[in-house]
C-alpha cells in the first residue's frame, strides 16, 4: 500500500513517548469524544485555548478532533498539533483510508502525533451499524493500522462496543492488530454496560489470551449510562491498562464519559490502593473544569465529585464543628489541592490594578495589556455596583471577557422597560465593526423585547435552542450568567455573557453565541473559496 507523498515525508513519522511502567496516561478527549455531545461544540479558538490548558496541565495525549468529520475539525487538530509543547497529538480516524490519510495529514505538524482508528466490534454494532461480516471487520482493522503505520509509530486501535463483542473474535482482531503496527489498544464500553467486576475481568483474559498483548499498551474508555465510568476505568487499570480516556467534567456523548478529575484525584487520594501515578498537576484541576464549562456552558453540577460548587462546603453544624477541630474529619483531599482558594472574598472597589493583576495570576489567568486593561475596568463598575467581589465574580468576568474579546458584535448600551404594563420594551445599540447601530423593539417579556432588538439589528435565522441563567455567587446583587444557545443548520453554538444585570447579560450572551455563529459562516465560506 503507497500513500501520496505529497501528504507523507520522512520527518512526518512521530515515535511515541516512552513512559514508564506504572504510569498510567492520561489520554483527554474533551475536544472530541466530549465536544460530540449536542450543544458541546466549540469554536477552533475555544478548543486552542482547552487544549493549551490540557498540555499545560501534562494530559499525556490530548484527542483533538476527528479531522475527517469537517474541514474546521481537521483546521483545528493541525493547528494544536503545530502548537503541543508535551502532549501527544492523536486525530481520531475511521478504518477508511480517506480519514486515515486525513488524519495523518492534520497530525504531520506534531512533535508526537498518533492516529486512532476504531471499528466496531459488536454483532449487534457489526451487522446493524456497519452491515460488515466479522471477517471484513477484522480485515479492515489490519488495513487501517498498516496505513496509518505509514504516517506515525504511534497507532492506537479501538474495538467500539468491545464490552458487548464475542471475546474470541475480539482476540483475533487484537492480535492482528498489533501484528498490524498498533501500539495501544483501547477497549470503550461505548454504551456504559460493563461492572466494573466485567470490565476487568475483560482485560485480564485478553491480555492473558492474546500472544502478542505484551507489545502494546491497553486503554480504557467508558461511558457513564449506569453512572459506573470511573469505578469501571480504574478497574480497567486494575486489569492490566495503562491508558485512561477520559474528559474533564464527564463531559461527552448522553450521560458523558469518565471525568478526568475524579480518575486523577482517585488515584492520588487512595495511593493505598491505587498503585498508580499520573503526570497531571491537580492544583490545574479546578481551572481547567471552569473553562470547559465556560466554553461549552455545561454547568458543572453543584454536587459533582471534584470540581462541583459544593465539593469543598460545609453547610451542617456538625460537619462545621469537626472541619474547625480538624479538616481531616470531613476532607479526604484539601481543596488546595485541586486549585480551589480557601478564602474566596477578595477584592473591592479600593483594590488597585496592580492586586487585580495579582489576583488574576493567582486564579491562573494571565493575560495580556489590552485584556488586562479592559477587564480591570469591568472589575471596577462592578466593584461600585457591587459590595463584595468574590473570585468566581472574577472568574465569569474574565472568561467571559477573554472569550468575547475579538467579537465583531459587542452590546453597547441597553435601556429595558418591564412590569406589569405590556408590552415590554427594550432599546438597543450594538457595535457592530466599529459602527453603532440602535433598535428599539417590544417583546413578550423583556428578553423577548431584547431578542427582537438583536434579531432587528442583526437579521438572521437561527433557532434559539437553550437560554439559561445562573447565579455566579449568592445575594440579591450577585451577577448572572446567561448560556445562549443557538443553530443554524449545522452544530449548535453557546454563548455566555455576565453581569450582575440578568437582562444585560442576556444580551451578552446572545451577542456571543451570534459572534460564533458568524465567525463559523465565514471560516466555512473562506474554507470553499480556497479549496
Ligand atoms: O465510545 C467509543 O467507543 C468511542 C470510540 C470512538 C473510541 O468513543
Ligand atoms: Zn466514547
């Protein structure tokens, strides 16, 4: 088999990593496993932006996309693979040989690349799904691996479905697999069917039974569908894999996959146990969640292990009373240690840029002149309309500052009429390039009036599909953020706006969601013109 050798050269051949013998590698699929879960896609700067945070954070190998899927899929793996300092970058691939080659196109760039091919392996997956004998799956499996062996040493094979595939079929294609070039194998219980007990159980007889298994490296890969996805990855591990796939906040495909900070936090928390080390830096873990939800608006769940508002409270009086005498009564791990501050009250109107810079780097923020200066003057108006500024005020502020900053159409002043006495009325000016334009138009309510404004202002046809509010902190003068989610024939498209007004920050979010929407016409419009 010969591959083009315009798209294949000599130096585009990337070796994995050696690792050594129990570390078990994070392998993050948020941008890609996580970002197919409806309402969950990101802009290519958005995804640039995670995946700078996941390398930062030392996520061993960050799955950026499935580069055949759209031409901005495949913009976007090349342009992290370009930009990866440690991390490998892997492209997931189909077993046809055009997502293979374009796959190992959009890898080329990497200092490591890997491509990751699956098939399905089920009867059920097999027959229905891919209408293939398991012979064709198997021969397919070999073809794909062997090719994509022409562009890097870094092959992983994926059997989809695998906990619900016949074991002696599943054999043969593991072994023929790895015969064929590929050095990870990773088993997903796609649908979230196994026990932990099964899933193990699943590795040890394959490793046992396969005569070439000691030549690759096994991953796990579970879904949550019966809430069993950490429970079955770690027990995975416990079976013999040295890979976990997994996305930060559980992120993914209906109940989401394994969530990277419970697996990492398992691990350093139950060493007793848990005989493993991973590379992440776990103060990250915190941030890292925040801007996940932040560029998707999946709100993280209060209650969620980790990284959930409540991990760290302490609300009952017999809780308060033993943390007081001694955290460990009530803490397994110190919310320091996953980059959450004690002290969430910091600044006010009398704090000066200097500290806010300060703060800012201590949240894990750094950003440049212009932003800085923008954002401390929004800290200021709200310092004055509000008492207490907390770190999460900051946090919605600059997120939603950093992730707006390059918007074409940015809200400019609003005025609302509301109350009883319909209707309800609200005048708009939006910059749009640089030029003020204003619409006063009336609603069902005053976001309805607003929407209409925008919709006036800017003509279009999108679907309003999720318009959510959150409180930031708590009070009657806390901020809110707003979530708009919008779709226009192709995925859909969140935007988040702040601000302690619920009804500016509706528009905000709307403005956003807008911004990402046009951004994306015009990518795909250039993207037809040159090719
Ligand atoms: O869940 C799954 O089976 C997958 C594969 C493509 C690895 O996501
Ligand atoms: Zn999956």
């Amino acid at each position: 088999m010969t591959v083009p050798t315009d798209i294949i050269a000599p130096e585009a051949v990337t070796r994995p990593i050696d690792f050594h013998k129990d570390q078990v590698r994070i392998f993050d699929t948020t941008l890609r496993d996580g970002e197919q879960c409806p309402g969950a896609s990101m802009t290519s700067e958005e995804k640039l932006e995670v995946a700078e945070l996941l390398d930062e954070m030392g996520v061993d190998i960050i799955e950026a996309g499935f580069p055949v899927a759209s031409d901005g899929d495949f913009e976007s793996v090349r342009e992290i693979a370009k930009r990866a300092k440690n991390a490998v970058i892997a492209g997931l691939s189909r077993t046809g040989v055009a997502d293979i080659d374009r796959c190992g196109a959009a890898i080329k760039p990497a200092r490591h690349g890997r491509i990751h091919t699956f098939i399905a392996t089920s009867p059920l997956h097999m027959k229905v799904k891919l209408n293939m004998t398991p012979e064709e799956v198997l021969a397919a499996t070999v073809a794909a691996v062997t090719r994509a062996r022409q562009y890097t040493d870094d092959v992983e094979w994926s059997a989809e479905d695998s906990t619900r595939a016949e074991i002696d079929f599943l054999c043969r294609c593991i072994e023929a697999a790895i015969d064929a070039g590929a050095t990870t194998i990773n088993l997903p219980d796609t649908v979230g069917y196994a026990t932990p007990q099964e899933y193990r159980g699943m590795f040890e007889t394959v490793r046992a039974r396969v005569p070439n298994s000691d030549k690759a490296i096994f991953s796990v890969h579970c879904h949550d569908d019966l809430g069993m996805a950490v429970a079955n990855s770690l027990a995975g591990v416990a079976g013999g894999a040295r890979q976990i796939e997994c996305t930060i906040n559980g992120l993914g495909e209906r109940a989401g996959n394994a969530a990277l900070e419970e697996i990492v936090m398992a691990i350093r928390t139950r060493a007793d146990v848990l005989p493993y080390e991973t590379g992440i830096e776990a103060t990250m873990l915190n941030r890292a969640s925040k801007l996940v939800s932040a560029v998707t608006s999946f709100p993280v769940q209060y209650n969620k292990a980790i990284v959930g508002r409540n991990a760290f409270a302490h609300e009952s009086g017999i809780h308060q009373h033993g943390m007081l005498k001694d955290a460990n009564t009530y803490e397994i791990m110190t919310p320091e240690s996953v980059g959450v501050s004690k002290t969430s009250l910091v600044m006010g109107k009398h704090s000066g840029r200097a500290a806010f810079r300060e703060k800012l780097k201590e949240m894990g923020y750094e950003l440049g002149e212009n932003a800085l200066n923008d954002a401390f003057k929004r800290f200021k108006d709200l310092a004055d309309r509000k008492k207490l500024v907390y770190d999460e005020d900051i946090a919605a502020l600059v997120d939603d500052e950093i992730l707006n900053a390059h918007d074409r159409i940015k809200v400019a002043a609003l005025t609302v009429i509301a109350g009883t006495n319909g209707p309800q009325s609200a005048a708009l000016t939006l910059d749009i390039d640089g030029e003020k334009k204003t619409h006063q138009a009336t609603g069902n309510g005053p976001i309805d009036a607003i929407f209409n404004a925008i919709r006036a202002l800017v003509p279009h046809e999108a679907n309003l599909d999720l318009f959510q509010v959150h409180a930031v902190t708590h009070g009657t003068d806390a901020q809110a953020e707003v979530s708009v989610r919008l779709s226009s024939g192709g995925p859909s498209v969140t935007g988040k706006g702040a601000d302690p007004d619920t009804l500016v920050a509706s528009a905000r979010a709307y403005i956003a969601a807008l911004n990402k929407l046009t951004a994306r016409g015009e990518r795909q419009h250039a993207q037809h013109a040159i090719g």
